[in-house]
C-alpha cells in the first residue's frame, strides 16, 4: 500500500511530463544516490571498487551513450569501443601537450574529439542503416585502433604500445584510492545522466520518412545523436583509462568490449536509461558468480571442471540471456522493473 499516488495532483505540464511523476519514485532516487554516495565510500572494500562499481559505472556511461544512438535514434553501431578510445586519448594528449589544463576539461575535450569522430562515421547514416550501418560501425572500430596503434605521436612514440595514464589530480586534490576514484567516477555519471532525450531521434527512429514529413530534418538528427552518442563514450573512455586501468592502450577497447555494451542495453533495456545501468551491472557481476557458481560446485561436487569449459561458460550464459531476453522480454530488465511497479500500484487488484 505504499506504492500509490492517490492524492499526488500535478498542476503543471511539466510535473505531468516528468520523468518520476510519483513522489516514491523521487523518494527511492533519493535514497539510492545518498546510499551511493555517503553509505557505500564507508562500508565497501577497495576490491569492490576497483573490480565492480568502478567499472560497472564507467560501462554503464557508455552504455548510456550507445541507448542514445541505438535505443532513442535507431542507428545501429558496433564501434561504441572505438568511441571510447578516442576520448581516452584525446583526453591522455590533453594533458600531455597542454601542461596545467584542468583534467575534467580534458574529459570534456576527449568527449568532444569523440563527438567529432562520430560524426564523421556517422555521416553514412544519411544514406544507409540497419545491418549496413552496422557494418560501417565496424569498419570505424577497426580503422580507429589501427590510427592508434600506427600512428606514434598519439601515443607520445611509446613504443610498448601501453601508456601509464597521468595522475588524477583535480583543484590540487589526488584521487589515488579506489574510494576516492568511485566518488569522481559518480558524480561524473550522475551529472551526465540528468539529461533530457529528444524526441526527434524516437521519431527518426520510429519511421525516418514520417519524421521529415512532420518538419523534423533527418540529417541533423541523426548526426546529432552519433555526436551525443560518441561524447558520452569519450568521456567513458577516459575514466575507463584513467580511474578503472590507470594505462592508455588501444587493445582495452577491443570489438570484444563494443559487444559487451551493446549486450547490456540489450539485456538492461533498449531505449530505457535505467536499462544501462542494469544491463552494466548484470555483464559486470555476472562473470564473478559464474567463477564463484563453478568453483563452489567443482570443490563440493568434484565435477572437475575444465578449464576451457569455465573459461567459455560466461560466453554460453551471454548467447543464451540475448535470445531469452529477445524472445520473451525484448525490453530487458528495464520493462520487467516496470510492470513490476504498475502492479505494485494496482496491488491488490488484479486490474
């Protein structure tokens, strides 16, 4: 009976439109951030930093990134990687060429490189889409790490090819533990997420022809959305190098980890920005389980596991969730949550 919203009456447009309309949901929010910020930094241990939220919060940017592009505007792209490698490098060459340049503003100009990278790549929108933009994607994943790998001067003519990432050092302040990592990796994503979508993508998305009709122009809508897109996988790349790896090195942003995201928007939720954060934190937690499922039962049921089958356990489990996931809920973990609120709200009636 605390799920309701008898007597919460919306006076404004806005208040109707926004995106928690029932105060429990404002309230939940809430409780969650001040969790995240105040109760986690005290109780949680560095291995759950560095090897879970940490990650699991630079993925779910990026992920948030590639739902703006696939799940909002309808293009399909598998260089969400590349993306990032650009804005960690842009961002590496930021603070190396120019000395005393504040690192979020590096940040931001990674992003802003990746913005221009995408929009690059993504001016074949304009004339294809579906599996051939696809395809176009990936030509810009491969065509990027090699630019990476051959080219010396962006990576300073290292010639192992792995960089150490400058230290994090914002207003004199050295963010050097996990702890102090996860709180500036936070409030970055926390701050990119309050972000309005436009509903020019869903129309573009929803039927392009349709969309010019009604007056909105494809061309600037869906170079917009790479450019939003590719910004938010920048600035995700970044922290990704600099608060996660601490090294700058092309083969951390393999075709493997492009895939990675787009599962967790598949898995999370298409179009949903909770969905990225769910989808990130399943792909993230679920190899540890996995480890821990398999050892545990190897130890108690002396299964004598091979190697190779735990290995590629976690590779099985992926290809199996993506075609659950498509056949019985393809709006992932973000729809489930969402009937499970609808009926919370007409609980105990059935309808």
């Amino acid at each position: 009976m605390l799920y309701r919203e008898a007597g919460q009456f919306k006076s404004t447009y806005a208040a109707d439109a926004a995106i928690l309309p029932i105060r429990q949901d404002r309230i939940g929010l809430a409780l969650i951030l001040a969790a995240a910020f105040i109760v986690v930094p005290l109780t949680a241990s560095p291995y759950l930093f560095s090897a879970i939220l940490i990650p699991c919060l630079i993925l779910a940017l990026a992920a948030l990134g590639l739902n703006i592009l696939t799940g909002y505007a309808g293009q399909l792209s598998l260089g969400t990687a590349a993306f990032m490698a650009v804005g960690a490098f842009a961002s590496y060459n930021f603070v190396l060429r120019m000395p005393g340049i504040p690192l979020l503003l590096a940040f931001a100009g990674g992003g802003v490189m990746a913005a221009a990278v995408g929009i690059l790549f993504g001016l074949p929108s304009l004339r294809i889409r579906g599996f051939y933009l696809a395809v176009a994607t990936l030509a810009a994943q491969f065509f990027i790490l090699w630019f990476l790998t051959k080219v010396g001067w962006v990576t300073n003519y290292n010639s192992s090819g792995v960089i150490t990432a400058q230290p994090m050092v914002i207003a004199g302040f050295a963010f050097d533990s996990p702890q102090e990592k996860y709180l500036l990796v936070l409030s970055i994503v926390t701050l990119m997420t309050r972000a309005n979508i436009g509903r020019q993508w869903m129309a573009i998305r929803d039927m392009d022809v349709a969309a010019e009709v009604i007056g909105i122009r494809p061309v600037r809508a869906k170079l917009l959305a790479f450019a939003v897109s590719s910004f938010y996988c920048g600035v995700a790349g970044a922290l990704y190098a600099y608060a996660y790896l601490g090294t700058v090195e092309p083969e951390a942003y393999s075709l493997d980890l492009s895939f990675r995201i787009l599962f967790m928007i598949i898995i999370g939720g298409i179009g949903t920005i909770l969905g990225a954060f769910l989808g990130s934190a399943f792909i993230v937690v679920m190899p540890i389980v996995l480890t821990i499922v398999v050892h545990f039962l190897d130890d108690t049921l002396h299964l004598n596991v091979a190697s190779s089958v735990a290995s590629n356990l976690e590779l099985m489990v992926f290809g199996g969730l993506i075609i659950f996931f498509l056949i019985v809920e393809p709006h992932g973990l973000a729809r489930i949550w969402q009937i499970t609120k609808e009926k919370l709200r007409l609980w105990p009636f059935p309808h």
